[in-house]
C-alpha cells in the first residue's frame, strides 16, 4: 500500500467518523463545530481529487459562511424559548430510511457509471482558448454556463430577501446585529489582524480565477467572513438595509451580466455571448462586479433579519 492510498482512505475514514458523529450528538453547537470540521475535511478530499476550485468553495462557502450561519442559529436557538416537542418515532424512522435511500441511489449513480464516465472535458478544453481564459473551470461558468451562473448570482436575492422578511414589521429597514464585543478577547485581536490579509485574498481569488483556481463565490465568501469577523467583534456595525448604496451593491453583479448578455445578442449573436478578443476582459468585469454583490449577500444572510435599536 502506498503513501498516498493510506492517506485516502484515513480521510475517507475520517469524514464518515465526523459525519456520523455530527448526526449522532446531542448538543447543538457541538453538531455545529462538527459540521464545520466535517467541511473542511471535504475540501481536502477535493484537493485529493484534484478539484482546488470546488475545494475553495467548499472550504469559504460550504464550511466557513454556513458554520456561522448555523453558530448563529444555534445561539439563538439556546436563547429562544420553545415548546415544539421532539419528533416522534415514527418520524425519525422516516427520516433515517429516507438518508439510507438517497444514500444507496447516490451509491448507485457512481458505481453504475460507464467505464470510462463521459464527459465534455475535452470538448471544453478544446475550445478553451478562443475565450482568452486559462482556466477551464471558469471557461465553463462563465462562457459555457453563463445562464446558470446568471441564475445562481439572481438567486442569492431573493434569499436574502426571505431572511429579511423574518423581521417584524416595525423593524423592517433597520440593521442587522450580530455582535459579541469584547476588547480584551482573541476575536477582537483576530478582527484587527486577519481583515487586511482576508481582503488581499479575496480579491486575488477573484482576479486570478481567469488562470488559476479561483472565482466570485470563492474571493466573495472570503470577503464576507471578513466582514462577519469584524461584526462579531463589534469593531463594525451593519449598514441599514434601507441604504441604498447597499441595495446597489447587491444587484450589481446580476445587473453587470445581464447587461453583457444582453449586448452580446447585438455584438456577438446571441445571449451572453462575448465579442472575438474581448471575452477576457468582459468576463473580469463581470467577476469583479459579482464578487462585490456576493460578499454584500453572504454577509447580510450569516447578519441575520434586521432589527430596529433604540436611538
């Protein structure tokens, strides 16, 4: 047995030893801290697998901004007063032969795939360089499979809008609060230092993503946390979500690409579309412009609905 095989499959012991004792714990927050583990160990079974773009968002987005959307949860939840009683039996029997079914069907789909799997790779790599990237990742999200990226940029709005609409109706257009300050803690000492070296980070993931692994989601959900971590310092405070600087950043990216795609049908021939030699600097437009609205929406879901504080 090589190095390299014994390492997979300790990992792969390893994230079904968290999986299953995430499902398994009773305490919240604890179930929390494992989910955030067990994410971190995904992303380096996409490192494994050579897949760093699909790591980077695993490890910013799937792990970091959801664990502190669900710590959130939860230390509401320690605090809120509930009467729901637990499910039943019968529930959970559900609930448990439903996993165990998708389960098998997952199972099912990757062990009855044809030897080789098709795929388009070589199609898309083909093709590659008439968009100017270097990374085929990228090539395909935003050339490809603009649409869908389109869609999953659009979507993150009415998401946000949902959890705004959880707030009452007096304290609609006030400012989220989530904040725990305390001067003389590591969180404090975390939100001074890491900040700067977080936003250099996000910011070369996004302008690198045309070569090298990287993207919007990626460099957006770094920003994000960044902001976050400050916030929960108490170093920052949210911004009403009646602002309308704020609103502007949050449709800029859905707004910059539907705007490139609607003059690639006059430029080009078609809906997002690029012109011939123009594709590149069209597409780092574009990143950039997302990168901004995904970092305002990310931040303001983990933020929470907004709340009005007497002035």
């Amino acid at each position: 047995m090589t190095l390299a095989l014994a390492v997979d499959i300790g990992l792969a012991l390893l994230v079904l030893a968290v999986a299953g004792w995430t499902i398994a714990v009773r305490d919240t927050f604890a179930a929390v801290i494992g989910f955030v583990a067990y994410g971190l160990l995904l992303a380096l079974v996409w490192v494994r697998l050579a897949a760093p773009d699909v790591a980077l968002t695993e490890a910013a987005v799937g792990s970091g901004l959801t664990g502190l959307l669900l710590l959130s949860a939860s230390a509401r939840l320690r605090h809120a007063k509930t009467s729901a009683a637990p499910p039943g039996p019968v529930l959970q029997w559900a609930a448990g032969a439903l996993c165990i079914l998708i389960a098998a069907g997952l199972a099912a789909l990757v062990l009855l795939l044809p030897d080789p799997a098709p795929t388009l790779a070589p199609a898309a790599v083909a093709h590659l360089p008439a968009t100017g990237l270097g990374n085929p990742v990228t090539g395909v999200l935003m050339v490809y499979r603009a649409i869908d990226t389109f869609l999953e940029s659009v979507v993150l709005l009415p998401a946000l809008l949902g959890v705004w609409s959880l707030a009452s109706e007096g304290d609609w257009g006030g400012a989220p609060i989530l904040r725990h300050p305390r001067p003389d803690g590591a969180l404090t000492l975390m939100a001074q230092v890491l900040p700067p070296l977080g936003i250099i980070v996000g910011v070369y993931l996004c302008w690198n993503s045309a070569d090298h692994p990287g993207g919007a989601f990626q460099g957006g959900a770094v920003l994000a946390a960044m902001w976050v971590l400050a916030l929960l310092a108490g170093l920052v405070d949210a911004p009403p979500i009646r602002q309308r600087g704020l609103r502007v950043l949050l449709v800029a990216g859905a707004a910059v690409l539907l705007a490139v795609g609607l003059a690639g049908i006059g430029l080009a021939g078609a809906f997002l579309a690029y012109p011939e030699h123009y594709s590149k600097p069209l597409i780092l437009a574009i990143e950039m412009a997302l990168v901004l609205s995904i970092a305002v929406a990310l931040a303001l879901l983990v933020a929470g609905p907004p709340v009005r504080t007497p002035s």
